[in-house]
C-alpha cells in the first residue's frame, strides 16, 4: 500500500476520483478534490505519462480527466505525423503526379 502522507491520492478508492460535472456544469467537487491531491504528488508526471500511453479512459490520472487525456494523445498523434514528413518518394516529392509525369 502506498504511504498516504507521500501520496495522499491513495486514500481514494477509484469512485471519489471519476470526474463528473456539477449541476451547473463544471466540475463536481470530486474532479475540484482530485486535481489538488494531484497537483502536489511526487508521481504525478509519471502517473499521466502511464494514463496517456495505455488509453485510460477512465478516472483522474495525474490530474487530467479523460477528456483531457484524449486531446493530449490527438495532440501526440498530430504531432509525430508532422514531425514524420510526407512518405519518402510520394506525391510530395513530385513521383506518381500526373502533372510531373506530363512534364
């Protein structure tokens, strides 16, 4: 078991940190508690890290919600597709364009 003085989310049981919106449509206080246990946890980079690269789709991890998680990973998926380039003897590079071939 965790040490709930160096990791205060592991007083938690899995329901008190799902994130659920309040009646006015922010945040309940579930996901309000849960962002300030993490926001101060010495694994909390770590604990997304792990929620981003396996897909959790549920819960706060690392104070993100899932909505959150998935545009982070939306975010990483566009970004490595830019940094990747077009495809090395593409279209881009002037191979199989019907304007290069009349040329």
């Amino acid at each position: 078991m965790l040490d709930p003085e160096k990791y205060p989310g592991s007083l938690l049981g899995p329901a008190s940190i799902h994130p659920h919106r309040g009646p006015s449509g922010g945040p309940a206080w579930h996901t309000v508690l849960a962002r300030r246990i993490c926001q101060g946890c010495p694994v909390r980079v770590q604990c997304l890290t792990w929620a981003v690269e396996t897909g959790e789709a549920e819960g706060m991890w690392g104070g993100t919600t899932p909505d959150e998680r998935r545009r982070i990973r939306a975010t990483r998926e566009t970004v490595g597709r830019v940094a990747a380039g077009p495809p090395v003897g593409g279209a881009a590079a002037g191979h199989g364009d019907a304007r290069s071939r009349a040329a």
